[in-house]
C-alpha cells in the first residue's frame, strides 16, 4: 500500500475498525474512505455496489460485522447468520467488480469446531462439528474464508482472511446483553464498584452514556437499581456488593488487545500476498489459507473476572452462575504460522485491561 492509497475501512467506528483507522493514520496513510451504517448499509446491495462504483477504493479492511457473546449469538441466530452473510458477499463481490487490488476479510476464531485441538491451527477448520452456540456466526465467517479462496482462485483477486482471537480494547461493545465477555466483566464489575461506593452519580453517567434496555442516568434510582439485578449486580445487607456471571468460569479464553490486532492487519495488508498463504507442497486442493491472529496464550474466565476486580478496586464478590452455558470450554490459537511470516503481540492482559479501564472511565 502507499500512503496515497485510497482505502475503504468497513466498520471504522467499531472496536477493529476504529483500531484499524488509528494505526493507519499514525502510519502517515491519509486518503481513507469511511461510511457509517446511516450513510451506507452493507447489507444492502444495491447501496454498496453504487458505493464502490463511484468510491473505487484501492483497498478494502472489511471490519465490519454484526458481533456479540454468548446470549447474543445464541438468541440472535437468525440475524447473525444473515447480516454477517450479505455484508461479506455485498462487499467481497464488489471488490472484485471494481479491481480492488488487495481485500482483507476479518472472522473470528470461533469458525475452529467445538472439540477442535489445541492449541487451533488453520488446518483444524472444518474437521467436526463447530460449538451450537455460536453456529450461525461462525457459518458465516467460514463461508467468507471460502468466498475470498474461492474468487483468489477462479478470478485471481487478492482476498486475504485473518481470524482473530478474543479482542478487546478502545471502542468496544459494553452493552449488558450483547458483548462480548471481557467488556461485559469490565462494565459490570465497575458498576459493582460504583454501586459499593455509593457513587449514584457515576452510575447514572455510565448510564446516560450507555443506557441498558429503557433505563438510563434520568430514570428513578428504583429503575436503575432493578436493571442491574436483572443482570447480575446486586447490593445486599449491610452494602454487600455481588456481582453475578455467566457459566463456571472455567473456560480458558485468549484475549488480544485490538491495538495489536491492528498492527497484524496492517502488516499482513503490507508485506503479504495470498500466494504465499497457500501451504507448501499444494497441488490442487487449496485450502486453510487463512492465518490466525492470537497470543497463544489463555486465562480462565474466573482468573480474568479477579483480574478486572483487582484493577477496578471491586471488594464485593463475584458469584458464578452454573446454571448458565460456559460455551466453548477451550479456545486457544495457534499463531506459529503469523509468527513464521514475522509478527508477534506486544500487549500482555494485564497492561490490557489497565489500558481498557482507564479508557472506558474517562468516557464518563
């Protein structure tokens, strides 16, 4: 890419977009194309053909995606699977309509199956069956790792797909129902604190900045008090403060920081090409060309939600639900082969969570 180029980031405002777009304008590229969903609706065809008609992007980060944890994807299944499919076609085929001369598809590594080894490499992807709580999603990244395989091979595009791990960071989703888990313990957990401390005033800021269902910071502290039962914090005898999660808290779950995703991306938009992503000794069969983006390394989500309480200053309890799905007990990537092509993640989860705390504190 040049620093002239013009690139399209699909989903700029969200936590890979928006990370995406950082990095980029610190690296001195300048001529970005950026579209909110009001102003372009990628589930709409006939809108994002006229965008890349007269847009021609030179390059395309398609970042965007409809996202979220366990309860989302799980209740959700039918728009998961159908928002996610047509903004990956719409976008995808368009971008080889218009000669966009390299793409790079995000997923997730939730396209890896259920009882998939561990740790996960590429290969792994399509071996047995994928976790049922996540099903439609994941059908749908698959389904975008082939479509940009498939049109590489018939068309000789340069569709490029990375799959990265748990991401977190600036600009995530906190909403109580549908992010994902990190954001989800961070908001809770902090709201457990204020709720302890008594700190009416930080309750209803967070509230005014992200109202949950219909309450927000005007409503009555008897409005407030019941949405935060409803979803798990509860204040006791004697100002006891409990905070109630999903599941055993045995998983093991990999998180990365989305600055560092960020950074991955960009290298591979830079330096690779997808002929080099086709695995050695390849004759005919082309497949599992896409590359994991990951640490390596995992934390239990009990371990992770006393992380966020130590760095939060929550002196409450956190209460385990077992009633609750776990999911996936096991998720962990294999990222050999990113590190073979010359990257590696800088920031460790507690450096991470720091980070992601004082950023969402100073949002109030």
């Amino acid at each position: 890419m040049e620093k002239s180029s013009k690139i399209y980031i699909a989903g700029h405002r969200g936590l890979v977009g928006s990370a995406i777009l950082k990095r980029l304008q610190a690296k001195g590229y300048e001529n970005f194309i950026l579209k909110t969903h009001s102003e372009l609706d990628l589930t709409n065809q006939l809108a994002v053909a006229a965008f890349f008609e007269t847009e021609k992007p030179d390059y395309v980060f398609l970042a965007a995606a409809k996202v979220g944890g366990i309860m989302a994807n799980n209740i959700y299944r039918g728009q998961f699977i159908y928002e996610n499919l047509m903004i990956q076609n719409n976008v995808i085929h368009q971008a080889y309509l218009n000669e966009v001369k390299k793409l790079l598809f995000l997923g997730s590594t939730c396209i890896y199956p259920r009882e998939a080894p561990q740790p996960m490499p590429e290969d792994s992807l399509l071996t047995s069956p994928l976790e049922y709580t996540n099903e439609p999603y994941a059908i749908a990244k698959i389904t975008g790792i082939k479509m940009c395989e498939s049109y590489n091979i018939q068309y000789g595009t340069n569709f490029i797909s990375v799959m990265p791990t748990n991401l977190y960071g600036p600009n995530d989703n906190f909403d109580l129902e549908k992010s994902h888990v990190l954001p989800a313990l961070l908001r809770k957990i902090h709201l457990g604190k204020c709720l302890e401390d008594k700190n009416w005033q930080a309750i209803r800021d967070d509230l005014n900045l992200r109202p949950v269902e219909s309450v927000s910071g005007t409503s009555t502290q008897a409005e407030i008090e019941g949405i935060l039962s409803k979803y798990g914090i509860n204040q006791q005898a004697g100002n006891h403060v409990v905070v109630e999660i999903w599941g055993t808290g045995k998983p093991m779950r990999e998180f990365l920081w989305s600055e560092d995703m960020a950074d991955a991306c960009i290298f591979m938009m830079e330096n690779i090409s997808f002929g080099e992503l086709i695995p050695a000794g390849t004759t005919k069969e082309i497949r599992n060309t896409h590359i994991n983006i990951g640490t390596g390394k995992e934390i239990s989500i009990r371990d992770l939600a006393g992380q966020i309480k130590k760095i939060t200053g929550f002196q409450g309890d956190l209460l385990f639900d077992t009633t609750k799905p776990d999911g996936t007990m096991r998720k962990l990537t294999d990222p050999s082969k990113l590190h073979g092509l010359g990257w590696k993640h800088q920031v460790e989860i507690e450096e991470g969570i720091s980070r992601m705390y004082e950023w969402y504190t100073n949002q109030q």
